[in-house]
C-alpha cells in the first residue's frame, strides 16, 4: 500500500552536504516508522537512520552521529536526511524504507522500500 519514491542523490565533495527526500504514498504515513539504509558497492546493506512516528525520536548510526539529520513531515508524506561534512566512506545507494509502527525497533526487516538514489563524495 505504501510507495517511497527517493531523490535528492548526487556528486559531491567531501565535506560538502546533500538533502535527500523520500516521498510515501497512502494516508496511513503517520503511523509507520520510517529509516534510511545505504549500501556501497561490494558491501551488505546499513542501517543509517530512523524516526519513529511523530518524529519525536531518531536513532542514528555511530559512522553518521552528528553529521546527518533525519526528519518527517507527515502532512507532506516526507521524510528527509539532511547529511553534512559527507566523507567518501558515504559513498553508497540510499535507500528510503518504511516499517508498520510506532516505535523504532532493532530489526532491518522493513516492509517497503524506495527505489534508491546514488551519492557519491568525491575526495
């Protein structure tokens, strides 16, 4: 019932910023927990980012504490990672995903997930 349709992807580099977007279809947005993964090439997909329904609480991952921002607007049916001081370790395909709830869990069994958008850093 649920699409995420990523954008926002692109070159940069290092210690520049990217802002990206994930747009969710459906009127139920407000109740699912929303998160970010990345991967890079070669490697297994990460977790990055969640927010819980509300947007009241985030969970970040160590490698991204403090560099990236997630946030939501449940009236435009958004969720957004605002990433700065990006490092070439960043390089990876961004994906936007959502998870029936409330709360943000431990799990990375997400029930959809967007398409994905490429950010490369350049050094």
């Amino acid at each position: 019932q649920v699409q995420l349709v990523e954008s926002g992807g692109g070159l940069v580099q290092a210690g520049g910023s990217l802002r990206l977007s994930c747009a969710a279809s459906g009127p139920t947005f407000s109740s699912y927990v929303m998160a970010w993964f990345r991967q890079a090439p070669g490697k297994e997909r990460e977790f990055v980012s969640a927010i819980n329904w509300s947007g009241a609480r985030t969970k970040y991952a160590d490698s991204v504490k403090g560099r990236f921002t997630i946030s939501r607007d449940n009236v435009e049916n958004t969720v957004n990672l605002q990433m700065t001081s990006l490092k070439p370790e960043d390089t990876a395909v961004y994906y936007c995903a959502g998870r029936r709830g409330f709360e943000i869990v431990d799990v990375d069994d997400y029930n959809y997930w967007g398409q994905g958008t490429q950010v490369t850093v350049s050094s």
